[in-house]
C-alpha cells in the first residue's frame, strides 16, 4: 500500500494504492469516505481492450 494524495471527493490527503499479490493490479481507495477507482497506470490498457473489434462467425 502507497499513499497517493488528496481525494476528490472529501478533499483530505488519505488516498493509498494497492495492489494484488502478484501485483498485476492496482487501485486507488480513499482511507477517510471509502471512494475507490481503478489506478490511473491501467487505464490505457483498458481503452485499448474496450476498442478492438470483436470478430463472429458467419
């Protein structure tokens, strides 16, 4: 776990990272209200799934 910085949503400095055992996830969560999002780091990856076509049998 990382602290981050300020949350947008309660405007404290309490948002942490962390990440799985294998660390092939990471997401942000704020220590104060609770908010949560997915790190910023994985964001591209996501857009760059979400756009390739998906490919069906005639």
């Amino acid at each position: 776990m990382m602290h981050d910085g300020w949350c947008p949503d309660c405007d404290m400095q309490t948002v942490v990272i962390d990440t799985d055992d294998q660390g092939e996830n990471a997401w942000a969560s704020c220590t104060e209200c609770g908010v949560g999002w997915t790190h910023r780091d994985e964001l591209p990856e996501l857009a760059v799934a979400a756009s390739v076509p998906e490919r069906r049998a005639a």
